[in-house]
C-alpha cells in the first residue's frame, strides 16, 4: 500500500503549509524561488512531516504547532537531497522521477536552494506558535540534527566510507548520523512542547529505532526495486561502492534487522502507552515498503 493511501490528510495538510510558506515569499518569481519550489513541492512520502503529526497526535500537541515543525523538517530534508545529489556528493541526476535540482536549473542555483531551505526551515520553526522557551528548545534540537554531529556528519563519515571496507558498528554509526539524526529530531521536537517526561524518553527512543528501520529498509530497496519504483536510480549505493546493510548482512539479514527495529518500535509504543493507530500505521509503513 502506498503512502498517499494510507496518509492523505495529512499530506495534504502539510503540503499546502509548504505551499502557504512560499506564497507569502515575495511576489518576484526569481530562478532561485523556482528552484526551491520544484525541489520543495516536488511530492515525495512526506515521512518526516507524517511522523511529526503521528507524534503530535500521540502527545495531544495542537496540529497548528505541528504545522511549523512538520514544514520545518521537510524544508531541511528537501535541502538535504539537494546537496546529497550535487556532482560533488553522490552525483545523482533523478530524484522522485524529476531531473535532480542541479540538472533542472545548475550546479551553482542548487546549492544556493539548499541553503535558503536551510535557513527558511529556521524561520518557520522560529515561528511556531508556542511559549518562547519551548520554541528555543526546538530550534537547538533541529540545529543539531543538521550539524556536524547529524546530518551533515553522517554524510562526511558516508562519503569517506565510499570504496572502503566498513564495518556494522561504524555503517550504524553513520546512519544515526546521516538518516537518524533528522528523524530523531521529528519526535523530539514535539516532545520538547510536553511535561510528560517518561513519554518523551519512550519517544526518542522508539524514534532510534525507527530511523535505523527507515535506512535499511532504503538499502534493501536499492538493491531490489527498480528505478520508476525508486525515482531515482536504481542500484546507486552499489555504483558508489558504499557499504549498505545488505552488503553486509545479506539480503535476508538486512531485512530481519529491518524487522527487528520494527518490533522494537511497537513494543516501545505498547510500553508507554502511546500506540496510538497513527504511530503504528507510520511504523509498518516502514517496513511494508519492502514486502
């Protein structure tokens, strides 16, 4: 089953925020705002976004504060993919079916979206309307999921790791960094705006959990969906020489301990109480990608 079949409300809600975001943008129609729609509004699962509301919802967090957190993330994801596909990272030209940014406009445009998504996700969390403190408590959480000790370290430790021989401890390592980090932050950024402080733990952890669930998973389909299912190319973790659970595992075990990480999340909801239909829909999700 498809995302959009399971998840369509909440789609459309968060990509028309996305879109009210930059309809309120300056009315010049610059080649750089063009770039950042065509990559922003682009489509895609919206996992992140979904997570954010399923964990909202859990939390009783009001869906007009999930607004700015669901666009928030998704403006750092969309910047993320555009930097990860330049010529000087994986050097992809297909993104969800569409010629990657940097193709569909240049190298130089694609960087400079990717930075004002950067900076435009802050401002949208900035905005949320919530008490200052707890905002300010989120804008920390988002800057170090991006930062040396996330986002943007995990894929300096992948791309190090290309043609090399890398060991499971050190592709985990990586992967909490690279992928974790961000879906991490999902859950933890709305569990900085409740009181419930053993929810919270339960939450973060279950959210570690979901994001290593989430890589493998996206290693498994590398190596055994096809490029229109992918939209993108196909095979591109082995083209780079990278090391993928897979590789490492086999396909079997990559998808066991894709499974593992699965029942640990549902075990972790049941113990806490939080497994609400919309966490638990998100958390199969995952792993149906694969069956």
């Amino acid at each position: 089953m498809k995302a959009n079949e399971l998840f369509a409300t909440e789609q459309k809600r968060i990509n028309q925020f996305l879109q009210n975001q930059l309809d309120q943008l300056s009315d010049t129609d610059s080649t750089l705002k063009k770039a950042v729609a065509y990559s922003l509004l682009s489509g895609g699962k919206r996992v992140r976004p979904l997570l954010v509301y399923a964990t909202a919802q859990a939390c009783d967090v009001p869906e007009a504060q999930a607004d700015h957190l669901a666009c928030a993330i998704e403006m750092i994801h969309a910047y993320s993919l555009i930097h990860d596909d330049l010529p000087c990272m994986d050097d992809d030209d297909l993104r969800r079916g569409r010629p990657t940014c940097h193709i569909a406009f240049d190298e130089a445009t694609a960087i400079l979206a990717g930075d004002a998504l950067q900076a435009m996700a802050f401002e949208v969390l900035a905005a949320t309307p919530a008490p200052a403190v707890h905002v300010v408590n989120m804008i920390q959480i988002m800057a170090k999921a991006c930062g040396l000790m996330g986002m943007a370290g995990g894929q300096s430790l992948d791309l190090e790791a290309e043609n090399q021989a890398v060991t499971l401890p050190h592709l985990q390592t990586i992967h909490r960094a690279k992928t974790g980090a961000l879906l991490t932050a999902c859950v933890d950024m709305v569990t900085a705006l409740v009181a419930d402080v053993d929810a919270s733990e339960a939450l973060h952890q279950f959210a570690q959990h979901f994001g290593m669930a989430f890589q493998i998973v996206d290693d498994v389909l590398d190596v055994t969906a096809n490029t229109e299912t992918l939209g993108k190319p196909a095979g591109s973790d082995q083209g780079l020489n990278k090391s993928t659970y897979p590789k490492l595992m086999g396909l079997d075990g990559a998808q066991n301990a894709a499974k593992a990480h699965i029942d640990a999340c549902m075990a972790l909801l049941k113990e806490s109480g939080l497994e609400t239909e919309a966490l638990e829909r998100l958390t199969q999700f995952t792993l149906m990608r694969v069956n």
